[in-house]
C-alpha cells in the first residue's frame, strides 16, 4: 500500500467515524461512553493523518 492510499484509507475511516458520532449524538438513547471512546478513535486516526502528511510533504 502507498502512502497516498493509506493516507486516503485513513481520511476515509475518520470520515465515517465522524458521521457515525453525529448520528449517535442524535439518538436520544445514546451511550456517552461509546461516544467518547469513538471520539478518541477519531482524534488518534486525525494524529496518525498529520504525522503521515507531515512525513510526505
């Protein structure tokens, strides 16, 4: 796998889990620990995101 595409493998799953966030949060029997825990999901695939775009810029 390249870098580009895992790059684009990881904006995409970050992009899903956002999606699935909001739509939890509108769920009005929602599991704030599930959210919070996908929450740090996203944050630590947008660090991964930077680290590797950093690397190849």
């Amino acid at each position: 796998m390249t870098m580009t595409s895992h790059l684009s493998e990881l904006r995409k799953k970050h992009r899903v889990l956002s999606e699935t966030i909001e739509r939890e949060q509108r769920h009005p029997a929602s599991d704030d620990l599930t959210i919070k825990r996908m929450k740090l999901q996203k944050l630590q695939l947008k660090q991964e995101i930077e680290k590797l775009a950093e690397a190849t810029a």
